[in-house]
C-alpha cells in the first residue's frame, strides 16, 4: 500500500492520500479509468494475471487504477491498511458482513441502526440461518450477555442513526474480541476526520460514500477498510461474486469530492451548532419535546462529554429531535419548509430533513422501532453548507406555522 510522508495531516491525505496512476501526458488530476476490461499484452500475460501469478488489471469489477486510488485513500484516512469499494453503502455492508458468516452464526447488532442495514440482518440473514440479536449497545452489560458460543461479527453505528446515541467502540471492541468475534463499525456520521474507529478497536469499518465522503449528492457508493487479509477476502469473494462493485466514474466523482472534506465538515459542524441552539429555544418554547444530538442531553451528558472528548473530534452535523405533537406535528413542520429540502439521506451541500419512522426505518417493525427509540414523531435533519442564518430562518418560519395552525385550531373549538 502507498504511504503517505511521515506527518501528514488527515487534511492533506483527502487531497493527495493513495497512489495516483501515472499520466504520461503529467495531468494534475488522475486520469477516470472509463473502462470494463483491459488488454493484455499476451495470452501468456491474460494466464498469469488470472492466476495471481503477476500484477494488473484485468476487468473492472476484479480492479480498477481509479477505484483502488480511493481505496487506497480511504484506508490512509481511517488509518487501516487497505480499502474496498463497493456500489452503495448497503453493498459495503452486505459484502463485509456476508464475508465471515455462514449458517449457524451468531450476530450482535445495536438496536439503532439504518433500517435496511436492520432488514439485512433481521431479514435476509435469518432466511439463510444467521441470527441476529439486536442490543442497546450503550448498555455494556446487555451487550455481554448478548454474546453466544457462535457469535462471529458485531456490528454497530455510533453516533446511532437516526437519533445520535452515542456507543463506546473500545468497550464493545473489547467484549468482541474476548469472545474471538469481528466488530464493524458503520462510521458514515462521522467519516475519519471526526471519528477513527480502528484506534478503538474495530476491526471493520464500513462507509455510506454517498454522503459526506462524496458530500454533492450525485454518486451512490460505499466503502469498508480494515486488515489487508480481511479486506482482500471481502474484494475477491462476497463483493465481487455479488457484483456490488463500484464503477471508476463514481470512484472518480468521490476522490475529487474528498478533497474538500475537512472544510466541509468544518461548516457542517459550525452550522450544526448554530442550529442545536435554534432547536433548543423551540425545545423551551414547549413545540419540541426532545432534542437529540452529542452532549446535549443532561440525562447523558456525563457519558456523552467523556466520548466526545475521547472517541470524537465534533459531534457532527445530523440532528434528530421529537415533535410534542407526535406523527401530526412532524409531518406539518416538514411539509412547511421551503429551502430545506424534504429527503432522504445526509451529508450533502444542502441542508435534508425527513421522517425516519415512515422513511429510512420504515423497514424496521413498529415494535422495533419503539425498541430502539423511534417514535413516530422524530425528525431527522441533516445540516448542510448554506449559511446557518438562512437554515434557521426556514425552520423558524415552519416552527411559526406550525404554532399559528396550532393556536387557529384551538380558537376555532372553543
């Protein structure tokens, strides 16, 4: 693998981290491998490339100059020694997780996680005789007696999606590894430069690509790193047997997207912020009655501010609250918004909100849902790049709306 000049900063590896292919005509930018397959110089050459035998491309879903580029960079960001890339985030999942498992297996999952990540496992897998146990990982001693004779992975995300509970990596990473199993960490809320989960411990570390790495809503892809023997079975088995490769171009798109990451996530933080304190005045106003986001709450601030302090660089851009009036407010403050764009997804340029418990964890059963802590009044919001005033201004006219229907409708009972 490339490695980067001793010292380099996370900021200079999104720019320049991964051997670039050579361009013989010294192009700054690498060259996009637009290509399905590529020629050999002999059948002799074709036989030895097949048989691992001598070093080179063969076929687009096996290897690519531009896809292994932003491997490479990815694994230099999360600190891990090698990178795959797959064709959506759920492919990245799927492919890592399906990797070390067969029939018979246990797996440990944290109760709040992306609901198909959840439909995946709790699905899919049990159709092929993987069970699933799905725990509130904040709790350490549910976690441990979640564990069996026959658990082979855990897989958590943190901050939890959709309503930011945060997880101790390094203690689940010790309870896997006393009990020889994997753990992998979805660490699309964060990307490497506010969370490496590795240096907690985690074996596996998977990416949504499509969000903050990417971060302009045009590529849908996903990354995982980890040990270079672990990330070479899931490349040559699962993730290429399946097909969930991804294509050069969309590799292309995410290198030349990774290259302002620090100082996006740079805004998305600081605009994150400006809009907690918003949220937090409609929280006293009485129109919210939960705010979810990092150190916020006071009934976790003491384990929130100890894994802010030593897990995380920031809390991150994504912010969940509940509605006082439930499902009927939620769904009225949503419909009211004029620049925030009402979507799934997060981590673009513009600023996304939605409804999980009918949207992005609709997959998850009502008992499910209430399981992990989504009720049906919960909005998510991802914090985008427009000025911080002009986001507060669109929720504070939906929040004013909301409160003028709300107030209209009580005169007109009486």
């Amino acid at each position: 693998m490339h490695k980067p000049t001793a010292g380099w900063h996370a900021d200079t590896i999104a720019i320049h981290g991964g051997d670039a292919p050579q361009d013989p005509h010294g192009a700054l930018v690498a060259p996009l491998y637009q290509t399905s397959t590529f020629v050999f110089d002999s059948t002799h050459q074709g036989g030895q490339r097949f048989a691992g035998e001598e070093a080179g491309y063969i076929y687009s879903r096996l290897g690519n100059p531009t896809v292994n580029q932003l491997e490479q960079r990815i694994a230099e960001l999360e600190g891990m020694q090698a990178g795959a890339a797959a064709a959506t985030g759920m492919g990245a999942v799927a492919a890592t997780m399906m990797a070390f498992l067969q029939q018979g297996d246990h797996v440990v999952a944290s109760d709040a996680i992306y609901g198909c990540s959840f439909a995946l496992f709790d699905h899919l897998f049990r159709r092929f005789g993987v069970d699933v146990s799905f725990v509130d990982m904040s709790d350490l001693e549910q976690t441990k007696a979640a564990f069996r004779d026959n658990t082979q992975l855990v897989f958590l995300e943190t901050p939890a999606n959709p309503h930011l509970k945060l997880v101790d990596i390094a203690a689940v990473s010790k309870l896997a590894h006393q009990h020889k199993a994997r753990l992998v960490v979805d660490n699309t809320f964060m990307t490497p430069l506010l969370q490496r989960p590795g240096e907690f411990g985690a074996d596996l570390v998977v990416h949504s690509a499509t969000k903050y790495l990417n971060g302009h809503g045009d590529v849908v892809a996903g990354l995982v790193t980890g040990r270079s023997e672990d990330i070479e079975l899931i490349k040559f088995t699962t993730l290429k047997d399946m097909g969930a490769t991804m294509s050069p171009h969309d590799a292309w798109l995410i290198l030349r997207g990774l290259k302002t990451l620090p100082v996006r996530m740079q805004r998305h933080c600081e605009n994150a912020l400006a809009v907690v304190a918003f949220l937090q005045e409609m929280q006293q106003a009485g129109m919210i009655s939960r705010l979810y986001f990092p150190g916020v709450n006071q009934d976790e601030q003491s384990h929130e501010s100890d894994l802010l302090q030593t897990q995380m660089k920031a809390a991150g851009a994504v912010i969940a609250f509940d509605m006082t009036g439930g499902f009927r407010a939620a769904t009225r403050l949503l419909d009211q918004l004029s620049m925030i764009k009402l979507a799934v997804s997060l981590g673009d340029a513009e600023s996304l909100i939605q409804h999980p418990a009918s949207m992005t964890h609709s997959p998850l059963t009502p008992e499910a849902r209430a399981a992990a802590g989504i009720g049906d009044g919960l909005v998510r919001l991802s914090v985008g790049l427009e000025h911080a005033d002009d986001i507060i201004t669109d929720l504070r006219q939906a929040f004013t709306s909301l409160k003028n229907s709300a107030e209209n409708t009580a005169v007109n009972t009486d």
